[in-house]
C-alpha cells in the first residue's frame, strides 16, 4: 500500500489499513473516539450497503457502521 493517505472508502473489501487522520468536524470526533476509532489504529472494509451508504468496517475486534461521508473522511495509509 503506499505511503500516501486515502480515503477509507477506496480500499478494497477486506483490506486492512491504519487510521492517518480524520478529517471529521471537531463536533464529530469524539463520538468516532468513544468507539475506538483513533489515529494508528487498525481498520478492515468489511462490506458496502447495497446502495453504498452505509459503510461496514472492523476495528479493535468489533465491526462498525459509518456513514459514506463519514468514512470518506478518514484517512488511511
């Protein structure tokens, strides 16, 4: 994977990555942080929704559903 950070959303379904950043509204993050999800931590795309929206994805052992435009917010290396 490269080095680059990119959106969670343009990994491939079952591809692990490390959280680089979130790019969430100050509003938002601690919501995101209650559940886990913080900077170095390990992310899965797990799955779509038929429609796209909303995302699946595993982190610390649990799996997660976010909003598209959520997780287009966080980066991922």
């Amino acid at each position: 994977m490269s080095s680059a950070p990119q959106p969670l959303t343009s990994l491939p379904l079952g591809t692990k990555a490390t959280v680089a950043e979130i790019k969430l509204p100050a509003a938002q993050k601690p919501r995101l942080m209650e559940m886990g999800l913080l900077v170095g931590t390990d992310v899965e795309l797990v799955r779509f929704a038929p429609l796209g929206d909303p995302v699946e994805i595993k982190v610390r052992g649990y799996n997660l559903t976010l909003r598209k435009h959520e997780a287009e917010q966080i980066l991922v290396r």
